[in-house]
C-alpha cells in the first residue's frame, strides 16, 4: 500500500499509521504522476487499485471567487484524478485489470446549500469523468467509481462547525442525524476495491446518510 501527499510530513505521518510506503505526489503534475507510479512499479511491479483521494475547497461564493482559486481548484480536483488515471490505465491494462476510486461529493451528485459553485462544479466534472473511463476501460477489465460523501467528521470539520448553529444545520440536512465517520467512507472504498464489487462499474455510491435521497 502507498499513501502519496504533496506535504511530506504530512504523508509520512498517514503513511506511517498504515504501515504504508509514502511516495510524494503533486496531484497537478503530470510529471510528479510519472514518478509516483514509477516509483510503485519498482517497488511491486503493478498497480491494482487506485485510490483518487486529493481536493481542496476554497470557500468563496461564485461572486467572490477568483479566477485564481477556481483554477487551483480545478488543478487539485480535476486534473490530478485525470492524470492519475491517464497514467494508471496502461499499467492496470498490462497486469490484466484493476480498479480505479475517485473521492467526489454530494456536491458531484446535487447543488448542495452550504457549498460553493466552484467546489460544486469540480466534482459534478469529477463524477463524469468516472463514468466515461468506466465505459471505455471496462474491456480492459478495469472498473472505476465514485464514492460520494456527505460532510465528513474531522478535525478540519469539527473547526469549521464549531458554532453549534452551523452544526446544527448541517446535521438536520441528514436523515440519519449525524455527520459522516471517516471510516463509513473508507468501508465504501473498500467494498469497491474488492472483487465482491465486481459487477459494479461507473456507480456513483451516495454515502451520505440518505441526504440526496430528499
């Protein structure tokens, strides 16, 4: 397993309570991609899953946001899934198949009214790009979904949602009347990483507590 991050430390620190091997990746560098994926086939010959995790949010409404952060967000959101997966293609292809993840949204799925259009706009692109790869790589045996969450609990979140009003309105849009868990996300990714899931390509897997279900 390989955990790949742009901030070492941090990498190393995720990397480390895995027991994983760390590799940096600058998700909006074609030539970063290159590395990193060479990288793991000298360590392992192969590549059997790949994991789209990377995004960034920069938190301004369509009317202040600047052309700047759009295109940051874009680089982060869109094109580092897209090189992952340009790059990724030939090396599941010659092993005989694999499968490939990407981390969209709600925000891929539905408008949603805490969330910027900007955001909104990289995992709505996030979510067709899974599909069309999955139609056009499925001969390849490789298969490619999108799982998309509702607000996460993390320490990032539990910052941003510490004004017990702002909580509040971000629990009541959920039917099961809480936040997500980091490990509900990860058990999806699993069950799609797995060959119990192997009928399953070009999904897009709500894991929202029923949120875009209304």
């Amino acid at each position: 397993m390989f955990v790949c991050d742009v901030n070492r430390a941090e990498g190393e620190r995720t990397a480390g309570s895995m027991g994983a091997v760390f590799i940096p990746l600058d998700v909006a560098s074609e030539e970063s991609w290159k590395a990193a994926l060479s990288a793991v086939l000298e360590r392992t010959g192969r590549l059997d899953v790949l994991v789209n995790n990377a995004g960034i949010n920069v938190r301004k409404n369509i009317e202040e946001m600047s052309v700047e952060s759009f295109d940051a967000m874009f680089a982060v959101n869109v094109r580092g899934p897209f090189l992952g997966i340009k790059h990724s293609l030939p090396i599941m292809r010659a092993a005989g198949g694999g499968v490939i993840l990407n981390m969209s949204s709600i925000c891929g799925l539905v408008g949603h009214r805490y969330t910027n259009e900007a955001y909104t706009t990289t995992k709505g692109a996030l979510t067709l790009l899974t599909k069309s790869v999955a139609v056009r790589y499925a001969k390849d045996n490789i298969r490619c979904n999108s799982v998309h969450p509702s607000t996460v609990e993390t320490a990032l979140v539990q910052a941003m949602l510490k004004d017990p009003e702002r909580r509040a309105e971000r629990l009541g849009e959920v039917p099961l009347g809480r936040l997500a868990g980091a490990t509900d996300v990860a058990n999806a990714l699993v069950y799609l990483a797995s060959d119990e899931a192997s009928f399953i390509n070009g999904a897009a897997i709500p894991v929202d507590g029923g949120l875009t279900a209304g």
